[in-house]
C-alpha cells in the first residue's frame, strides 16, 4: 500500500514536531503549514492525500478551513485539537471532517487512525462511484439487490435499518454525526428522529452483532454519532 502525502496543519511547533517525527520515523510523506492561509495553499498547490488539522490556529479557526476545503475537495481529514466537548467534535464533524483525536494523544492512537483513512482511500480508489457490493468480514451489501447479508444468511431489515446499513458501509470508517445520519435518512435532524435513530440502530445491532454490548460493526460515538468499523 503506497504510503499517502499528509499535510500537518498545526501551529504548537513541539506538537508539529512530534507528528512529522512519527510520520518520518514510519516512511510517509509530508507537508507542513502553521497557519491557515499557508494550510490553504499548500492543499490547493500539492494535493494532499490526507489533512491533520489543528482547530486553534492563530489567523482561522480550524473548523472554517474545514468548511473552505470541502467546497472544493473531498480529501479526509482528521482533527487533532485540545477542544474535547461534544458540541466541538460534532461542529467539526458536521462541517465535513472525517475523523477527530482530542489531545493529548498517543503515537499509536495517531498511526491507527491513519491507517483506517488509508483503508477508505485505498477502497474509494479501488471500487470508486460505480461500487455495487460492499464486504466487510462476514458482513456483504448488495446495493444492487437491495440485500445485507451475514455470511451466508441474508439479514431480515426494515427500510429505515437498510438505509442506515447503508450510510455507515458507504462512510466506513468515518464517523457520522447524528445530524448528518438523520439529514440523509429522514431530510431533517428533528429531536424525535434522533430519538429514533437511536431505536434503529440499537434493532440493526441486534441483528448484525453477535455481541450488541461488544460491537464489532457498528461504534458509538456517544454524544456525537456512529462509525462502521473496518473489519481486518
């Protein structure tokens, strides 16, 4: 798997130093920037593969960029921020971040989540707009036919279950808010259907997990969403 270009937008240089020693040290390559405007040219110019991206920059706040770049680009990006309340994760989230890692955090915390956005592009690249099948472990999603299945048995879903099967296998790897889930499934993010959501996806895990208290599928964010994990 060829190792992704990342651009390490952050402006604390002890912390910018230890993620580009990490990535160094591991054989990937990098860009730096230590403000936004150097962020936006730098992503603009050399087409990162991935973003790091640091919320408290000195000249825009981290979420703006987010909402900047995804007028124009689709690249992952994943936050490393102090900022660990619920409502900040769920604003970067929404405004199109795919990942979120609160400092402190460990090395090995940071090449995990590195190599589960790596599997998503390597996966996007591979099966692109055209994906009529998803697999993951003893888990399949025929699009095409409209069917999930669990090895060889198909699973028994509601439309509502379905949609959200769908959504997740779809976003694997990503961590979905509660208001985006509820915006795709239902067009809005009313109290009462984030209520429901909740409802379903507790009868999908049911039905999908062998263990629903230990999910293996199917991560709670709590407070914030849901992510489909990647099974190895």
């Amino acid at each position: 798997m060829n190792k992704p270009l990342i651009l390490v937008i952050e402006d604390d240089k002890p912390v910018r130093t230890l993620i580009t020693t990490t990535l160094k040290a591991h054989d990937y390559r990098f860009l730096e920037a230590n403000n936004a405007e150097t962020a936006i040219l730098e992503t603009t110019s050399h087409n990162p593969d991935i973003l790091l991206l640091d919320l408290g920059l000195p000249d825009m706040d981290g979420v703006e960029i987010i909402r900047r770049v995804r007028t124009w680009s689709n690249v992952p990006i994943i936050v490393i921020s102090a900022r660990s309340e619920d409502a900040d994760k769920i604003e970067a989230l929404d405004a199109g971040a795919d990942d979120y890692l609160t400092k402190p955090f460990s090395v090995d915390e940071l090449l995990a989540r590195l190599r589960v956005t790596q599997r998503r592009l390597s996966m996007m690249n591979r099966d692109g707009a055209a994906q009529s099948e998803f697999i993951n472990g003893r888990l399949r999603v025929d699009y095409a036919a409209g069917c999930a299945y669990l090895g060889d048995a198909e699973l028994h879903l509601t439309p509502i279950e379905y949609k959200l099967l769908c959504l997740l296998s779809q976003n694997v790897g990503k961590v979905l808010t509660h208001t985006f889930i509820t915006q795709k499934i239902w067009g809005n993010s009313w109290e009462n259907n984030i209520a429901s959501l909740r409802v379903f996806m507790a009868t999908l895990r049911k039905k999908l997990e062998s263990e629903p208290g230990s999910p293996q599928y199917i991560q709670t964010h709590v407070g914030v969403g849901y992510r489909m994990l990647r099974i190895e």
